[in-house]
C-alpha cells in the first residue's frame, strides 16, 4: 500500500461511537499536504487506524448540506423514498 499523509486540521463532530471505541467523524483533513476538505469516515482509537471515508470538497460540501437540510426531517420516511 502506498504512503500517505494526513492532517486533522479541524474535528467538527464526532458523529457516534461503536462498542470497539471506534468513531464516526466528520473532519477537515489535509491530504498528502494539499488543502484541507471535508471529511467523513470511521477512526480507529487514537486515530491510528481509519475506515473508508469520503472527503468532499467545499462546492460538495455546499450541496450536501442543501440536500440533507431540504431531506431529513424529525420524522422518519419511509426507506428508500425521498421527500416530495
């Protein structure tokens, strides 16, 4: 597997935890040494290890935001069905 590097610039949230101690957080991560983005994935404790993730940029970012703030409501749909 090849190197790379990673930077927590900026932990926004830590999302939930599992019974193992590992977390689900959404970071601002610089990878490699390029600017920092978003960030969602599964760390291992102490962050020594992480799960697949996604990394958004801030256009991304943007649209997720609009999309989850127009979709998720208190109230549950139901699986698979989006709001009208």
């Amino acid at each position: 597997m090849a190197d790379f590097k990673y930077e927590i610039v900026k932990t926004i949230a830590v999302l939930s935890e599992s019974t193992k101690g590992w977390t689900k957080e959404f970071n601002v991560i610089s990878w490699n040494g390029r600017d920092p983005k978003y960030d969602l994935r599964d760390w291992a404790p102490n962050h020594e290890r992480m799960g697949r993730g996604v990394t958004l940029s801030n256009e991304e970012a943007d649209k997720l935001k609009e999309v989850l703030n127009d979709q998720v409501t208190p109230e549950l749909t139901p699986a698979g069905t989006l709001k009208e």
